[in-house]
C-alpha cells in the first residue's frame, strides 16, 4: 500500500510521466483512462488489490505484457544468482573464520581480516568491470554479459562478485560466533572431559556458533534479491533487478510496483523461515547441563 500511494503522490501526471513531456493531451489522456489513473485513488487502490488477489497485476506499459509473466520469467535468475552468492560466501566464512579464530592474532588471522576487509571495501560495479576485463575480455573463459553461452557460465562472474561483498561481513561474524562459543561455560564441562581441542571444536563450539551466521546468510539472500540491480545490469542478466531498473528508467508505475511487492514479500517469505530454522537450531543446541 505505500509503494502504491508514494507512487501515485509523485508530482505531476502519472500518465504524462511514463509518456514523457512531448506526448499529446489526447494520448496522456487515453493511456490514463486504459490504466484508470483518472479514478479517485481509493478506486485505483481497491482495483489494484483486487487484480493482485487474482493473479492479475495488470499490464506493463514499457513492455506490454503481463507484469506477473514478466517477474516470473526473471524470477530463477534473481533467486539462482543470490543463493549461490551467499552459499559461497557462507562456505568460505566458516573456513577462513574458523582459521582466524583457532589462530587468533597470528598473521594468518590479520591478513585474513585485512584481505576480506579490502575486498568488501570495493564497489561491486569496478570489480566487476575488472572480472570482465580480465577472465572475458582478455582470456575469453566467460561470457561478456547474458545467458547466451549457459546459465551457469553467464551467472559464475556476477555469483562472485557478490559473494566477495558478502564475505567480509559473514567471516567476522563466523570468528566472534566461535570465539564466543569457546569462551561459554558450557565449554569448561567438556575441557574437564579432556576431549580433544579438534573435537571441541567442530563438536560443541563450531555448532552453537552457527546459529547467527545461519540466520543472517538467510536474511542476506533475501536483501541481494533485491540488491542485485547493479551486478545484473552490468552483466546484463535478465533479471528481477534489472527489471527494476528498466521499469524505473521508462517510468513504467505499473511494472515498478509489481516488481516492488514481489521483492517485498519474497523478503518476507525469507525472513519468516528464517525465523524458523533460528528456533530450530537454536532449540537443537545443548545446554551446559546436557554436556556434561
């Protein structure tokens, strides 16, 4: 609803914004009866609501197809490119924050923290510019932009540009998990046991310390879902993000507030399971009491 109402508020016709200032009285008039931007906003609101509960999003104006039929064929894209940019990101958190942790203040620890921290510090857009210089341009191992050489060929370069700007913040939060982890007093009881550091480790304090990294690289799929605009127009993925995009530049309202109510509730739908699997994992771990 207030994507619905920001949009209609925006100075100026809403049809005369998506036909531009060289359009006819009669054009911008006719296109605001075929959208029924001329009905009071409480009509277009309801008749908005009622399409979406069935199915019906209505028509792009830029496009001239289904809105829905577009968002869905864009939709594994968007999805795809996310989930494997935090999945890979995810894996090598744990890697290099177990590493760091295990070794705290070594040189492996510092030069660790200082390299993600440098290479979450580059915009996404120049290090994408440099893949595709380096590994399309100059090699020729991967596509310059699209699908058009594979899926998985065309989506890899995007996959880690993300996955790099993810990183930083997934292995800090992986080391201070498993620093905590092994501070906690749970972790006394099976020291006096005299397991050994490995098998303390990856049996107890490697398995507490996952429920936040688990929790925000779910939440984080769902914000590159709706963050992924720059990386896909730059390679040039047909995705929900460059939809967006498109949909902004030919200031076509109805396609931007389809595109903005999917975002929003697959955010929603995320961060509910999220939700979930928190209560899961966190019941699921072991009290002081039960290990001992």
């Amino acid at each position: 609803m207030i994507t619905f109402v920001v949009l209609r508020m925006i100075p100026g016709d809403a049809a005369q914004l998506m036909l531009g200032t060289d359009a006819s009285p009669e054009l911008i008039e006719a296109l605001s009866e075929s959208l029924g931007l001329n009905k009071p906003l409480y009509e277009q609101y309801f008749s908005w609501v009622t399409g979406v509960l069935k199915g019906d999003m209505g028509q792009s104006y830029y496009f001239g197809e289904d809105v829905s039929k577009l968002i869905f064929q864009r939709l594994p894209v968007t999805l795809w490119l996310a989930f494997f940019s935090v999945l890979t990101a995810f894996l090598l958190a744990i890697f290099l924050g177990v590493l760091s942790a295990t070794k705290r203040g070594s040189k492996i620890d510092v030069f660790n923290r200082v390299v993600i921290a440098l290479g979450g510090s580059v915009p996404s857009f120049w290090l994408g510019m440099m893949l595709i210089s380096l590994f399309s341009v100059r090699l020729g191992i991967f596509p310059i932009s699209g699908l058009d050489q594979g899926f998985v060929r065309g989506l890899l370069l995007p996959m880690i540009v993300l996955s790099i700007a993810e990183l930083g913040t997934m292995m800090r939060i992986v080391r201070s998990s498993i620093l905590s982890a092994l501070k906690d007093d749970a972790m006394w009881s099976v020291r006096v046991r005299g397991l050994p550091p490995r098998m303390r480790l990856y049996k107890y304090a490697l398995r507490s310390a996952m429920i936040q990294p688990i929790t925000i690289a779910a939440l984080e799929v769902g914000k590159l879902f709706g963050g992924t605009t720059i990386v896909e127009t730059l390679f040039a993925l047909p995705g929900v993000g460059r939809l967006l995009l498109v949909a902004v530049e030919q200031r076509d309202l109805i396609l931007l507030q389809g595109v903005v109510l999917y975002i929003t509730g697959v955010v929603i739908v995320i961060s509910f399971f999220t939700d979930l699997l928190y209560a899961y994992l966190n019941r699921g771990i072991p009290e002081e009491k039960e290990v001992r």
